[in-house]
C-alpha cells in the first residue's frame, strides 16, 4: 500500500475515533446532567419536606407556648427550657399540683402526650397495687402475713361507691405437690406447641394455627410459668421478645389491625380452615390481648418500649367509635369490602372494653350491662344479654369464661383501679354476675346432682367446638354448636371452667371440681378440654385457651389479681407521633383523666334484686 493512502486511511480511522469519543462524551454529560437533576429535585423535596416539618413543629410550639401564656396555672408544671423536637417535658408534680381536672381540648397535643396518665392512687396519694414476689421468692410466712394484712371486717353487698364485697372468698396460698404438677403439665403444653420460627403457640395441639384470644393465653401461661418459678427469667425473655418481634412484624388485616388467624409457623395471615387469606379482625379477641399487653407492661417494664411500638402499628380509627361501641370486621363475599359490624355480648364484650381501657380508650357504652336481662334458673337471677338474636343475628350465649377472666386477671376492678384490696371489687356489678353464674351452677349440683362447670370449649371431631351454656336460645343448660344446633352430648365439665371456678370460690363444691379435674391430662401434651357431663369420659383434645387459663388459675392462687400498677410517669404509647397527625388518623388516645375513667355502676334492677 502506498504511503500515501495509508496516512489517509489513518487520519480517516483517528477522525472515526474522535467522533465517537465526543458523541460519547455528549451523551455521558447528558446522562450525568440528568442524574444530577433528579437528585437535585429529590434534594429539594426533602428540603421542603424536612422545612414543613419543622414549621408544623414550630407551630405546635408556639400554640403550646400561646396557651402557657393565657393558662399560667400550668407553667409551674411545664419547662420551656426543656423543649424538644416532639414537645414539652410536663413535670409530675401534675399529679400533686391541684390541676388534676385538665381541659384536654384546650391543651395542645405537644402537652397532652406527657401528662401522666390518672390513676385511683396518683389522685388520693394512695399506695399503689405492686408486682408480688415470685412464688419461690416468697418468705414463708408471707400468707400468714398476709391473712392478718386483710383481717378487716367488711359485709357483703355493694359499697356507697358501687363496689362489691362477695360473701365467698378466693384461695390463697402456695401451691401444693399436686399443684404444681398440674402446672408443670399445663406448661408442657406450651413447650410441645410453640413454634420456634414465630414464637407463636398452636391454639389446638399439633394444628399450626392461632387467633389473638388464644396468644393472649399462652402469654398468661408464660406470665404463669414464670411467676411460678417453671421458667426463669433468660427462658421467659426469649420466649416473650420471640412472640412480641412477631407481632412487630405482623401483616395487618388491610392495615388496620391483626387478622382473626395467623398461621403459627409463619405469621402469614389464614383463614379457619388455615388457607391463605384475610378474613377481618375481632374486637373481642383484641381486647383480651390487650389486657395481657398491659399485665406483662406493668409487670416488666423493661419490655414497655417494645410493646408500646408494636401498639402503635395498629389503626383504631373503626374499632371503637365515638360513643364507646366496639366493632370487629369481616370482608364481604361478594364485593370483598370491610363490613364492620358491633361486636361482644354480656360477659364478654365487658371484659374486652376494659383491655380497651388500660390503653386509654373511653369504651363507655360496650363495658355498660344494658341492655340485659335475667332468667329464674334455680332461684338465681340469670344475667344475660338482652339484644334479640333474630334482629342482631348474634346469640347471646352465658358461660362461666368471661367472668372467670375478670376476676383471675383484674379482680373485677375499673381499669384505673391500682389499689383497693382483692377483697373489694371496684367494677361491682361484674363481680355481683359472677356469683351468680357461679350459684347457680352451685345449685345445680345440690339439686340435680350433676357437676357443671359450663364454657364454650373444642370438642375431638364434628363439630369441633360447641357452646356449652348455662342459658341460651331460651333454654337452661343448653348446648348448642355455632350454626345454632342442639349437642346434649357435648355437655361437659370444662378443666378451664373447673379450674377458674376453685380458685375464685373456695367451697366445697369447687373441692369436688377440682378433684374431677386436676388429673385430667396426657403429661406429654397438657391438660384435656374437660370431663363429658353424660359419663362417656373426657375429651381427647387439648388447648392453648384450656391450659393458659388453668395456669392464671393457679397464679391467682399464689399472688391474687394478676395485673399490678404501673411505673406511672410517660409512656411511648401517649408520647409518639405528637408531631403529626397520625394519631388523630389513627384515633389514639391521650392519657386517661379522671374525666375519663370508666364509671361504677349499679343497675337499677340490680337494686331491686339484691335489696
């Protein structure tokens, strides 16, 4: 090749390679030019973001410093210096400062969210119920001292101030050899039934499957476990963080609250038959949890944090509304929408308000009686709720459960309620319901001859769970399945039911309970459902519900009212988000006011029937 026309050909190819060098140096200016743009617009964004922010706060701020100037009775109880990004410190001498009746509408919300929340004792100065000595921590004279501690003489019947004083006594004491086996037993169940993965234990032996009610149980028995000296505290730690991280993580039904069921060895939302799916939540079953989130908060404060932050997830917006009425949800067929619809009857559905209450909520309709009714079962005026089945489409079962639960977990006490003795009931018409419901099945005994300790509870097979009731649908002693058909052969003592029973009245009825029952277990897998009323034996199943309530039974025993006052002062619960408007979107409360506080009732038929 000439030289001539190589150098031509080398120019021509290094011409090629500078154009591409500059075409590419083009489109990679073009490439970072963009890239710096949208890092700019998203700088820019936050920067606005981020500006908004700190204008509402510094609004809050200055409406909150508006009202110190208009309202000085608060400024010894509030400290400007001591200013944050999510509001003011307010001291506690709130407690002792004579400003106790606090206008909550007019306080800004920066204010509201550390006020301390009012308590029975933090308003007369009180000694506040505290955590009793776990059982092998106990001196042993510590019942001795305790009998002379409630010496008092007190009559039965109701107090000026609507409490209740029952005429039969709960068992205390240690427990005894036989005791404690019993307790080791129904703690096995949970041993053989907790899945490692969740921390979550199976409500029906080796069915992996849970509802909240049921978790709630098993954390009493954990609390039992514990308290009773079974676990120690690195076993209860692991099993209780386990549990609490889960539900941290818990997917929400629609984001709103936890669904019905969850699958135990992933977490995954279920339906009944454990398939994939949200179904909606229970009002109900959330309330029990919430009681138990409250009992092992004030117990072990250590774990509040992490509670309070699991709390905060949930949207309450529609399962209370603003009259105090508590609604569950469920997804239609058809259009897949959320119904909400009311929830709870007589006996339950004023348990569930108090779980509401010791968070804060104003429950005041779903903790009233009304509308009831009574029924003459054996000379004992029968309770039970009022709301016609055929336009409510909601039977109004009677069972011992309910009750029993009040009573082991709060003594029958108001929710603000930290320190009267066990032996007054501050909630007194739910304490004056639950010796009826316990009479009468009393009487039965002594009349008929038959052992009755009634309770919805899992039987082995069709149909698999039945409501064995004390009265529904019209009828005494009716057992019935939840599509409405009637089961006689399904009768039978319920251990739970037995055990609640023998803790709260020490008679000698419960002594022959107890004896039917306290050595009706596999000791490999817990306790059965119960003894069958018709002789054929007992049932071959077990339970999380059966085996945590006979625990809290036997706690009862030991320390009495299993929930303890709190540490007071402010909580995560109250103090979060007060910067924004989540919490009114999610309708969380402030902390509970005098004002707030559930009242004591007494009926007015109750009065005429017990006069």
């Amino acid at each position: 090749m000439p030289a001539q026309l190589r150098n031509v050909i080398l120019i021509i190819f290094a011409l090629g390679l500078l154009g591409s060098a500059i075409s590419g140096a083009i489109y990679l200016g073009d490439a970072v030019g963009e890239t710096v743009n949208n890092n700019a617009v998203k700088l820019a964004k936050a920067r606005a973001e981020k500006d908004a922010l700190e204008t509402e706060r510094a609004a809050k701020a200055d409406l909150a410093s508006e009202f110190l100037k208009e309202n000085p009775e608060y400024s010894a109880l509030t400290s400007l210096d001591n200013a944050d990004a999510n509001g003011f410190e307010i001291r506690t001498a709130l407690e002792n400062s004579g400003a106790g009746n606090v206008d909550m509408e007019t306080l800004p919300s920066l204010l509201r969210g550390q006020l301390p929340s009012q308590s029975l004792s933090s308003i007369s100065n009180g000694e506040k119920r505290v955590s009793p000595p776990r059982m092998c921590e106990m001196p042993e004279d510590f019942f001795d001292k305790l009998d002379q501690e409630n010496n008092e003489k007190s009559f039965p019947g109701y107090t000026e101030t609507n409490g209740y004083v029952r005429r039969y006594k709960p068992r205390r004491g240690f427990l005894n050899d036989r005791e404690m086996q019993a307790a080791k037993v129904a703690w096995g169940y949970f041993e053989k039934f907790t899945q490692e993965s969740t921390g979550l234990a199976n409500s029906v032996g080796g069915y992996p499957s849970t509802t909240l009610w049921d978790t709630a149980s098993y954390i009493s028995g954990m609390v039992a476990a514990y308290e009773l000296c079974l676990i120690e505290k690195p076993e209860f730690d692991k099993r209780i963080m386990r549990l609490l991280t889960t539900f941290r993580n818990l997917k929400l039904f629609r984001n709103e609250m936890p669904n019905k069921v969850y699958h135990t060895k992933t977490a995954a939302q279920v339906d009944y038959s454990n398939k994939p799916g949200e179904i909606g939540y229970s009002a109900l079953d959330i309330g029990r949890f919430l009681v138990w989130m409250r009992i092992i908060r004030n117990r072990y404060p250590y774990l509040a944090n992490t509670i309070d932050n699991m709390l905060l997830r949930w949207d309450y917006s529609n399962i209370i509304d603003k009259d105090g009425v508590m609604f569950g949800a469920a997804v239609d067929k058809e259009t897949k929408e959320t119904i909400y619809a009311q929830e709870g009857r007589l006996g339950y559905e004023e348990y569930a308000a108090k779980g509401f209450a010791l968070w804060g909520f104003k429950p005041y309709f779903a903790h009233r009686a009304e509308p009831y009714l009574t029924t003459n079962i054996l000379d004992v005026r029968v309770p039970y709720d009022g709301r016609d089945p055929r336009v409510f489409h909601s039977q109004n079962y009677v069972v011992t459960e309910s009750y029993l639960l009040d009573g082991l977990e709060l003594n029958w006490d108001l929710p603000h309620d930290d320190m009267s003795s066990d032996a007054i009931h501050s909630d007194g018409w739910r304490a004056e319901f639950a010796d009826r419901i316990y009479q009468v099945q009393h009487n039965r005994f002594e009349r008929d001859g038959y052992m009755t300790a009634r309770s919805e509870h899992n039987v082995k097979g069709p149909p698999y769970f039945t409501y064995d009731t004390i009265f529904s649908d019209g009828y005494p002693w009716n057992t019935v399945t939840p599509r409405g058909d009637y089961s006689p052969d399904h009768a039978a003592v319920a251990t739970k039911a037995a055990f609640g029973l023998w803790a709260l009245w020490d008679t000698y009825y419960t002594d022959i309970l107890y004896e039917a029952v306290i050595e009706l277990f596999d000791p490999e897998r817990g306790f059965y459902e119960g003894l069958y009323e018709g002789g054929t034996g007992h049932i071959e199943i077990q339970t999380a519900n059966n085996n945590g309530i006979l625990l809290a039974s036997l706690l009862h025993k030991v320390q009495g009212r299993i929930l303890t006052g709190g540490t007071g002062g402010s909580e995560v619960w109250y103090t979060r988000f007060r910067d924004r408007d989540l919490r009114i979107r999610r309708k969380l409360p402030d902390p509970p006011q005098k004002a707030d506080w559930l009242p004591a009732y007494r009926h007015p038929a109750q009065m005429e029937e017990t006069q």
